[in-house]
C-alpha cells in the first residue's frame, strides 16, 4: 500500500499543476477592439536614487476612432537596490548590484 502511494502522489501532483496553468484563450488578444475600447499600458521609470515614476497611459477608442488619449506620471519612492548573480556569455558568475523594479498587478472589473 505506501508503495502504491509513493507511485501515485507524484503523478497526482503533476496532474493539479499542469491543470493550473491552462490559459483562457479567450482572454488572449493580438489587436486591440477600435469600436469600443480603452487601451491601457503602465510603466515605472528611473526619476532620481529616491524616486521613481509611474506612467500610466490610456487610449480610448470609439467608432474605429481614436477619441483621447490620457498620460498620467505619479511619483513613487524608489525600491533601492540588490544584489544580484549575473552570467555572462562565457558562464562566468559575478555578484552585481541592480536596481530593484515594482511588480505591476492590474485588476478589471
């Protein structure tokens, strides 16, 4: 019985994390609805050591049109910096210090 158990567990948990990153097909897009629609990018750029700048950038359209666009920059502080393993072209590893970047979550309702 635990052999069974032993075989089984792996594939079970193989079969959950496999269903888990099916991606809805529908949510999917190459070109953007220009009869009705607000297209939107945001970025954070380098401001100065302390600060950072968070675009936010929307295009509305309508009717095939583009009826306005929108750009909006908020001062954010800065995350500092860490340390970081880079690897060049040789395999050659070396700590480096980089500049730590906002993970950016976007909610639609």
């Amino acid at each position: 019985m635990e052999n069974i158990k032993k075989l089984i567990l792996p594939f079970a948990f193989a079969a959950i994390f496999c269903s888990c990153k099916e991606e809805k097909q529908e949510d999917i897009t190459n070109e953007i609805n220009k009869s009705g629609s607000v297209e939107t990018s945001v970025s954070v750029s380098k401001l100065d050591s302390a600060n950072d700048i968070l675009i936010t950038k929307h295009t509305v359209w309508a009717k095939g049109n583009k009826f306005k666009e929108l750009e909006y920059r908020d001062t954010i502080p800065a995350l500092g910096m860490e340390n970081k393993t880079a690897e060049n072209s040789d395999g050659d590893t070396k700590s480096v210090e980089v500049k730590k970047d906002y993970e950016i979550f976007i909610t639609v309702k």
